[in-house]
C-alpha cells in the first residue's frame, strides 16, 4: 500500500468538507500508509443563487448538486465522489456505481425557531423556511396555517437569514447536516412518521468508476453494508416512482436483524394528504423490498 494514492472529489461547502474529512479519517484507519487528496469541485448547485423551489418546477434539480463532480469521476481527474446521497439522482450513470457508504446519521428534519417554539406551538401565519418542495407539502399538511419562504444556501448561510429575516418565526434543516458541523442548535426533532426524510437523507455515499476495481478494493473495508442495503432500497423506490430530491416524497429504510423495513409517503398534486405505505421483507433483497412498497402504495 506504500506509495498508493487516491483523490477524493467534494463541493466545497462546510458541511460538504466536513463530510469528505470523515471520508478521509475512514480511509486512513483502514489503510495508514494510503496517500489521500482532497478536489474541490465547484457545481451548478453552488453557483445558483435561485431558490431550489424554484429550480424543481423548471429544470429541475437533479444532479444541480452533483453532475460536475460525475463528469471529473468519468474524467479520470478524481478516484471517488463523495456525496450527500439525498443529491444524487435514483438513475445511475452507467459507468459509475456507489461503492460504498458510512455509516448513516440521524435521518430526522429539525425545526429550528427563534423563540424555542414547537410546531404544534407556533401561531398561525408564522412564516417557516425551507427550499424543499418535500419539507413544503408536509408543513402545509400538518400546519396548513402556516405561511412557507424558500430557503436556499448552505446550512450556515440558512441559519444567517433565519437571523436576518425579522418576520421569520424558524426554518427547517436535516438533523445529520447541523450535527456534522458540529453546531450545538437547539431544535425540535420532527417526527419521522409525518415529517419522513428525503430518500438517501443523512448518508454519505461514495462513488467510483464501476471498472476502477483498484479503488473499489481501497473501499470495501469502510462500507457500511446495513447503510448500504437500506440506500440501495430508498434509491430504488425513488427509480420506480420516478422522483429524486426535487419531488414531495419522503421514503426511509431501516434494518431490524434480517428483516428490511420500508416507509414512504408521497405527496400528489393538487392533494393535501399524502399516500402512505409500509412493508417487511427480506434484509438480501433492498430492490425487491422497494418494488412491494411501490406496489402497494400503486399497485391494482
């Protein structure tokens, strides 16, 4: 291994390198003597200062966050993407395949608030922050009272405005992205039965060339393979749906010895209520287990 290096490739953002560090501390303890560089790449994501909303109803914003690091992985200029998984489209880049993943974080969203208030606690026609159409559609469910501002940025750049916007009561964040920058915020933790992540929330995934069996050895050791099958699950549900991070739905895995447990909830148009669906299948089979739910939630 003496001698042997690898690039790692990330945005540049806080939370982004925060990650890719925790990427690094992975490899290093695996390989000690593994050469390790980090690339920061600049994506369309970062170079947007138009709300995410607003980029979901027109171009839309799969890949906004992750297409430039692809193309450098193709390129051959990086070894590994390292990713927020929730960014990453459900339809693979032929020649590229998520290797492997960290253990996962805290999947929950957080509410934020100036006051210390909870959800149930805000007064109506309090206004709530938050870019994602998903976190949108569940606010409006359950506080159909409340006023919705998009939110876009970083996380610190989102809890800047929260200051800034004098008429803002809180904003919405994931739990896993404040902790891994390790700011001690005081929050309400929304429940995951109303409020269920995004597909891929809280994990951080690696991607390879799918022929670079070199590096993919280089991985192997630090995947987190009950991460792993439960991404694998959620990406396939979001294939089958045919929606990434800029759709209303909220779809989350988990797996209980050798049992993979599924849930998701989809937001329609022009519907308030989401449709909700749940099953239990075998822990070695993640598509399958997505395909049940994606039949019962639409099946017949």
């Amino acid at each position: 291994m003496g001698g042997q290096r690898i690039i790692l490739g990330t945005r540049g953002s806080d939370l982004a390198l925060a990650q890719a560090r925790l990427v690094e501390e992975a490899l290093r303890a695996a390989w000690p003597e593994l050469q390790i560089a980090l690339e920061i790449i600049r994506t369309s994501g970062d170079e947007s200062a138009r709300p995410v909303a607003v980029l979901d109803r027109k171009a839309g914003r799969k890949g906004m966050f992750t297409r430039e690091i692809e193309r450098e992985l193709l390129s051959g200029r990086i070894d590994v993407a390292v990713h927020s998984a929730k960014d990453l489209p459900s339809e693979a880049v032929e020649a590229l395949e998520i290797k492997a993943t960290l253990t996962r974080a805290n999947t929950e969203d957080v509410l934020i608030t100036k006051n210390g208030q909870r959800l149930t606690g805000l007064p109506s026609g309090a206004i709530i922050g938050t870019g994602s159409i998903r976190r949108q559609r569940q606010l409006v469910w359950r506080r159909p009272d409340l006023e919705i501002a998009n939110l876009s940025g970083n996380v610190p750049t989102r809890l800047r405005k929260l200051r800034e916007n004098d008429d803002w009561s809180g904003i919405i964040l994931a739990r896993a992205g404040v902790a891994r920058l390790g700011l001690t915020i005081d929050g309400e933790i929304l429940s995951r039965e109303d409020f269920v992540p995004a597909g891929g929330q809280g994990v951080i995934a690696l991607q390879t060339r799918r022929a670079d069996e070199g590096v993919k050895r280089l991985l192997d050791p630090i995947d987190h393979r009950a991460t792993h099958v439960c991404l694998r699950a959620e990406r396939e549900f979001l294939r089958l749906l045919g929606g990434d991070c800029n759709f209303p739905v909220g779809v989350q895995a988990r797996t209980e010895e050798k049992e993979l447990r599924m849930h998701a909830q989809v937001f329609a148009e022009g519907e308030n209520a989401p449709r909700v669906g749940a099953v239990i299948g075998a822990g070695d089979a993640p598509e399958k287990v997505a395909a049940e739910l994606m039949e019962q939630l639409y099946g017949g």
